[in-house]
C-alpha cells in the first residue's frame, strides 16, 4: 500500500477566502455530498480591537474527483460564541457528522485566559438547510473540562458506529510553566467517549488511549476516524510541548492507529509516511489531518507548513 499524493489542493495564495478572511484554512474536514465534497476548514480574520486572530468555519466545494472547486459559503456559517462564552474567540476545529438524516457539527470553540493563552470546549450544532449553515443547541458546551480533564477539552471527532455515538477528543493534561524564550506550553492526549445521542456523552476520565512516542510530553492532536476494509484507521498529528513553531524538527507530523473493536488502538506512524522535497509546501509541517472514504479508497486531507496558512492537500491511499 501507498500513499498517492495528489499535492495541494487549495492554496490560500491563489484565492480570495470567504467572510473577508485574511489567511489559512486548518483542519480540512469532508462532508459528502451526491454531486460534491464540501470541505470545512477553520479560516482566520484579526481582532481590531487587540490584533488577535479569530478563527471562522468556511466552506468549500470540489467535485468527487478534486478536480474542480465548485464554490464557497457566501454567508456566515456559525456564529461565534457571546460575551464570555466558551467559543468567544473563535473555532476551530468542526466536525461534520451524518447521521440518522441529520447534519450535525461538533465545534471546538476557544475562550482567552489571562495567566494562559487559551482554553477550549467542545459544542453542538445542526445544520437544516444541507450543510450551508448551522444552528448551535445552546451557548454552552457538551463537552468541556472535569475533575480529571481540568483543560483544554477539544478538536472532537465525532462518528456513529454500529449505532452507538463515538467521540475522539483532546484534554489537556498540564502547562508547562513559562521559560526565558517561550510562554507557558500546553500538553494534551485524545481520548474517547461514548454516547446514546449524541448529546450526553460518557468518558474514562483522564484516559489517554493513544501511546506517546516521544515522551510524556508528546501532544496529541485533532484524531480523525474511518472505517475501512474491515478496520477503523485514525490519523492524528502530534509534536514537541515547545520549540515547535519554527523548528521543524520539533513540529507537527501525522500519526496513525489502527483498531478492530474501537476499544484497543494499536499505533503504527509508518503507514501515514509521505514523501516530499525540500521545497515542498508540506516539507517542514504536516499537520490537522482528516481521514475519509470516498468510491471504495481511503482518503487524506490535511495541512501543511506553518499550520495550515498555506492551505491543505490531498492523499488517496492505493492499495
């Protein structure tokens, strides 16, 4: 089996972003669609008030064969959270999920500290007009931080099952205390939770279900499931605590498990090996990957250098 590169597909250099967003397009997540693929990515416009970003979902489509884009949302497609709520600014990222006729969203909204940067929570919301826009359940989370998952609860994943509701998630488990050179560093693992609707969900508290491979401040981030010949296949990115935004040794790159039972998760980073030159736009970072199955092949989507500014791109899996 190999990875078939079919390079970068959306490169924000040559477009105009949606919503008057100014740069990137992180975490590529598929909604498929009879005649389309409606692809989610998290977008970014600044904060005039401070200069900070805030991340906006977009949308985009492409034809079954990533030939041809076919659009963009021309209007807002949720809204970010209120004063004080958990998703105040911004999102990213979405996960689209079909099923049992519905459209459903799963947001990780982001909310600003003071003594750190930032905390997350996971969100619900439904689409009623074919993936276009979506309508939030409520202003606050279904998914957010517990005795032993005191921060950082996110980028969930959520997919039905043998009709059981499955959610691949982050928590955070600790912030490395600030240095000379760096604020404060967040460490966080995935875990799992299952759930009867969707809405209330259960967890093993704490539970990290993927093992490290660096050392125990290894981050994990943003899993993505699929089901596919008779396996359920994860993609993840994973990275150093600090030193990772400008040194690529340190940075973002795809990690793998595999599972039969949804319960044992077995990691093999090999089978998401790409290759790539040096110049390549995903030479130095790949990260935020998305796994989907479309006409029978396994199919990849993620970003690339610099966390996704310049875009995402495609793999399909040959086997």
């Amino acid at each position: 089996m190999r990875w078939i590169k079919r390079g970068h597909i959306f490169d924000t250099a040559k477009v105009t972003l949606p919503l008057g967003c100014e740069s990137f397009a992180q975490s590529p997540q598929t909604l498929l669609l009879s005649d389309r693929v409606r692809i989610f990515f998290s977008s970014r416009k600044t904060d005039p008030a401070n200069g900070k970003f805030i991340s906006h979902i977009c949308w985009v489509d492409f034809d079954h064969a990533f030939e041809n884009s076919m659009g963009y949302n021309s209007s807002e497609v949720i809204a970010l959270g209120e004063l004080g709520c958990f998703d105040e600014h911004g999102i990213f990222p979405i996960s689209i999920t079909q099923a049992d006729d519905r459209i459903l969203a799963y947001t990780c909204g982001w909310n600003r500290r003071s003594s750190v940067s930032v905390d997350t929570a996971t969100g619900l919301a439904e689409s009623f007009d074919g993936g276009k826009t979506f309508v939030k359940f409520g202003h606050g989370p279904v998914l957010a931080a517990s005795i032993h998952e005191p921060m950082l609860v996110g980028d969930s994943f959520v997919r039905k099952f043998n009709g059981t509701w499955h959610m691949w998630y982050i928590f955070g488990q600790r912030w490395l205390p600030a240095t000379e050179h760096e604020p404060p560093a967040r460490v966080y693992k995935i875990a799992q939770a299952h759930s009867a609707d969707g809405i209330n969900w259960n967890k093993n508290e704490g539970v990290a279900i993927i093992p490290d491979l660096l050392h125990a401040n290894e981050c994990q981030a943003l899993p993505s499931v699929a089901y596919h010949n008779g396996k359920y296949h994860m993609v993840f990115c994973f990275r150093e605590a600090t030193d990772f935004r400008t040194n690529p040794a340190r940075g973002y790159r795809l990690g793998y498990a595999w599972s039969i039972d949804l319960n044992h998760w077995h990691r093999d980073d090999s089978f998401v090996s790409l290759e790539s030159t040096d110049d390549d736009w995903d030479a130095n970072m790949r990260c935020y990957p998305h796994f989907f199955v479309l006409n029978g092949k396994l199919h990849l989507l993620y970003n690339g250098n610099q966390f996704g500014k310049l875009g995402f791109g495609l793999a399909i899996l040959e086997e």
